[in-house]
C-alpha cells in the first residue's frame, strides 16, 4: 500500500544514485502506479534509473512479487497432478507449444498454459491457435478451470486480471527504450508466469539473431535470473538455452505453424523443431512426476507421439475450445494464401548463415504479425522456409514460398529473403540447436547435439 510517508521522488533518486531500494519501497512503487497514483513520467524515469544502474536478486524478486500479486493469482491446488507449464522468450517459427502441450497433457502432467501474442519480429502462441476456425482463448477463471480439470490441459490468452501491473509497464517500457534490461525482463516474465497457478516451469531462453537477445552470454544471465525467481517463488524452474540462429523447423506464419505442428504431432516433422520440443516436453514430463530424469520424460514425449495419445489430447482441446477439428484432421482444406511464390537462388553454395529476424520481419510484413498494437494477424501468411544452414544450394532452386494476401509487399520482401541467406563455396560449422542447461545449481553445458 502507497503511505502517506511514500515520496516517489526519493526513490527514483535512490536507484538513480546506484543505491538499492527495500522490498517495501518496491511494493509501493508499484501499487501507487498500477492505481495511477505516479505520473508516467516519474515511472519513466524510475525505469530508466534501474535500466542503468541494474537490480540486485532482492529487487528483482520484490519486482516481481508486486507485479503478480497486481492482479488475481490463479489456484489450480484442488486439481491433483503437479502443474507445469513452458515459457519461451520469443522466437521465429517456434511452434514447439502447440506440439508439447498436448504431449505433456497426454503423459498425465496437468498444463495450464496462458500465451502472448507476436511481439516484432517474433510470432505468438495466442496468434496461432487463433488461426484455427473458431478457436477460443477467451475465457472466464470458472471456464480456465474447468477445461484444465477435464483435459489435464488449458491453452487461454492473458487476460486485463493477470498481472495488470506488468502490462502498463511493459507498455511504458516499449516507449522509454527500457526494454532490455535482464532484471525487468525476467520480473515481467515471471510475474505473469506465477500467476497462472503453476507448480513449476520449464524455460526456453532463445539466443542469436532471430532472439531477442542476440548474444549467448545474456541469454544465460537472463536464464539464470528466470531461474533463480522461479526458484525463489517456490516453484521448479528449468531453463534450457536453445539457438535462434535460423528459423525453427520449416513454417514461420500462423496457419503455417499449426500446420507443422499437426505434421509434428502425426510423427513427421523437422529434426531440429522436435529435438527442442521433445527436450522441453521431456523436462516438463519430469518435473511433473511422471518420469524419473529429463530424458527419461523425453522419451515418453516421442511415445505420446507414436501411439497417437498427443494427437487426439490435441483434437479433444480444439473442440473442447471451439476450434473446428476438421482442419485438424484434414489440414489440406484450409484455404491457401491468394498469393504463392517461391522465391529461388540466384547462385550456388552451401546456406552458411540466415538472419533470422529478417525472416521474421518478412513473415510479419506478409500479414503474420503486426506493425501496431491494434492491427490483426492473416492466418494465412507467412513463410515455408526449405534450405537452412549447411544445405548446398544450386542457382535456381527453391530457398523459401511466400504465402500472402498482400501482392504488393512481394517484391520487397523476396529481396529481403534472398538478402538474408549467406551463401559461402564452402560448408559452414553445424548449428548446435541446444547448448546450456540452466537449474537452481548453475548452467550447465548441454551435450553438443548438431543439425
Ligand atoms: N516478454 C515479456 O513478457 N516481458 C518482457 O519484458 C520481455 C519479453
């Protein structure tokens, strides 16, 4: 609660000075904004205090705990199971949700799962599933529980009741350039991952230039931090660190996407895309107790797959949500884009890298994603990437298909793409899709595992 005594000018100087502020000075902070009791610009400057002299674990913890406790903290506790779900810091053609949370459900691992939506360059979960005819993210706490309750799994969107702190502030954040800052990214994270009534977490850190932290050093201190406040919240967090130094699988869009994912889900898909979603749905197997180590639960991720279970928990959820199974099951229905085009090389050579938030940006400009808060995301756009690093190229062949609506972005756009591949005489070093694991007992490397 803001006391009469509270002088928010203090505390900006305080931070602004280098120093520390107590738990309770946080807690005030934050209630006397998210009651608008702060002008925008003394948080402004609040934030752009912390930004440059950083947070300590404390303040970042009491950040944390002031953002979750802003709005309701959900209580999943009379639901038997151990609840897990799965955050990842945002990347291009990351479709792994929508595989592993009917896996883990499937395996008796209760997921309540609440999704974002695009943020840049980077796709959302919550866009995705919307693609699909009648699907529904929308839903009262009663109708959240009830569906966890039935189906071991929920897939909702984040509501105006979760975190609403965050929300301003991120909003002001996005404004102020005090978006990348480890100790207010990883408070905004896990405040709202706290608030959906988990009882542990499994994090995907994603690093290289289709992430929003480009260097690997900072994704592992941002890992480390997400770890350490889930840990400090009482919940079991594990983080992995995996690559964004290409798309992820083949589809980048958000029809694209569901539909790998229902090729994932019936035993295809692409090597890298499962290998980070089985490692995941592994994890977050085993934290929930149904298997003794990651790999353990890794291996009954891919038996979910083979003997169909995460297929039909994932046709169960679409209906059980609204969504027409149809398309589910007959995905070739699904009416295409109006415009289709492959774009090819112009020359030979082995892919040696792709700049993987241009992918991204031409997904978005096609119609994936949004330029404003306000636009709305075509279904149908996007991007079937078919060469990725180490594939050797000759002049001529296809590299990506344009799926758009938009005819006059495609000219543009297929420069960018082109632009985007580096194209080398000799072959490239594999990518080495997971490098670190990162738990309560530090970072580990990951045992190289290259596509
Ligand atoms: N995602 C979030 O939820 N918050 C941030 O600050 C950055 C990415």
């Amino acid at each position: 609660m803001a006391s009469s005594s509270f002088n928010v000018v203090s505390l900006i100087r305080k931070k602004r000075d280098g120093n520390s502020l107590t738990e309770s000075e946080i807690e005030q902070l934050i209630d006397a904004y998210t009651k608008d009791l702060i002008p925008d610009y003394q948080m402004s400057a609040f934030l752009m205090a912390a930004f440059l002299n950083g947070m300590n674990a404390g303040e970042t913890a009491a950040l944390t705990n002031s953002m979750l406790n802003s709005g309701i903290v959900v209580d999943l506790s009379h639901i038997d199971g151990i609840k897990v779900d799965k955050h990842s810091t945002g990347g291009v053609g990351d479709k792994t949700s929508l595989i592993l949370a009917p896996i883990v459900a499937a395996c008796g691992v209760p997921v309540p799962m609440i999704s974002g939506r695009g943020l840049g360059h980077s796709g959302g979960t919550l866009d995705k599933l919307q693609s699909i005819p009648g699907f529904r993210v929308d839903m009262k706490l009663s109708r959240y529980k009830e569906i966890i309750e039935k189906h071991n799994l929920v897939l909702a969107g984040q509501t105006e009741e979760i975190a609403p702190a965050d929300k301003r502030l991120y909003a002001l954040r996005d404004v102020t350039a005090t978006v990348e800052a480890i100790p207010l990214i990883a408070s905004s994270i896990m405040s709202k991952k706290l608030a959906e009534g988990i009882d542990a977490l499994v994090l995907d850190i994603k690093f290289g230039s289709g992430a929003f932290m480009k260097d690997q050093n900072d994704a592992i201190r941002l890992a480390e931090t997400l770890v350490q406040i889930g840990e400090q919240f009482g919940k079991q967090t594990v983080g992995w660190l995996t690559s964004m130094e290409q798309p992820l699988g083949n589809a980048v869009g958000n029809w694209l996407e569901v539909k790998e994912s229902i090729e994932c889900l019936r035993g295809g898909g692409a090597e890298d895309l499962l290998e980070v979603t089985h490692l995941l749905a592994g994890t977050m197997i085993w934290l929930g107790g149904k298997a003794g180590t990651a790999e353990e639960g890794t291996e009954l991720s891919r038996q979910a797959i083979s003997n169909g279970t995460a297929f039909q928990k994932w046709l169960d959820i679409v209906e059980e949500q609204g969504g027409d199974s149809s398309v589910i099951l007959n995905p070739e229905t699904y009416p295409d884009a109006k415009f289709i085009e492959n774009i090819t090389s112009g020359q030979d050579g082995y892919v040696s890298g792709i700049d993987t938030y241009s992918i991204g940006m031409a997904a978005l400009e096609l119609g994936a994603g949004r330029k404003t808060k306000e636009e709305t995301t075509d279904p149908q756009a996007g991007l079937l990437i078919h060469r990725k690093t180490g594939d050797y190229l000759k002049k001529g062949e296809t590299i990506v298909t344009l799926y758009t609506n938009k005819k006059e972005e495609i000219p543009e756009i297929t420069e960018n793409i082109r632009q985007a591949y580096t194209l080398t005489e000799s072959s490239p070093d594999p990518i080495d899709v997971i490098t670190h694991r990162v738990d309560k007992e530090g970072v580990h490397e990951y045992r190289p595992k290259s596509l």
